[in-house]
C-alpha cells in the first residue's frame, strides 16, 4: 500500500513537474536533487533511488507539518495523510518556488 502511493506520488509529481514551466531557481535546483537521489553515486538515478529520494522528501513534509501550531496542522494532514494543501506546498518547493 505504501508503496503504491509513494508510486502515485512520484508519477504526480513529475507529471505536475513536466507541466508547469520552470522558474531559474528550480532549473538550479535539478543537480542538487540528482546528487541527493544518486545514492550510489554512479552518475544516474535508478527507480528505486528516486523512489527513496520522494520518500524522504514526504517524510520531510510531513516533519514540517507535524512541528506546526497544532490549529494550522489540521490544514495539511488528516491522519497520516497528507492534504491537498500540503501536497501542492511540497510540488512548489520541488519545482523551486516557496
């Protein structure tokens, strides 16, 4: 189950990426994101490290949202999930914006 979300996730996210033209800084920001996947450091990012780098990524998210003003929470996560407001937080961030 956790997988196939973190699948839908990363197939979202690089649809949503594909879609929305790209800012200078998030242009800037892809070499970082390759250095942080490439956890073997052979030059190329497999399935399963850029699966590991989304995963971290929401776990990060999901970090920021838990350290928040409990009212403010209730925003962004409903159980363990992840709302829709917080789902497009994290996709402005990857894409470079705030």
């Amino acid at each position: 189950m956790k997988k196939s979300i973190l699948g839908a996730t990363a197939l979202a996210m690089l649809i949503a990426a594909s879609a929305v033209p790209l800012s200078a800084s998030a242009k800037d920001r892809y070499p970082e994101m390759m250095k942080m996947a490439d956890t073997d450091k052979d030059g190329m990012v497999s399935k399963q490290e850029f699966l590991d780098m989304v995963a971290r990524m929401y776990d990060e998210r999901v970090a920021k949202i838990n350290a928040m003003d409990p009212a403010k929470r209730v925003k962004f996560m409903k159980d363990d999930r992840m709302t829709i407001d917080a789902y497009r937080a994290m996709l402005r961030e990857l894409q470079g914006g705030q």
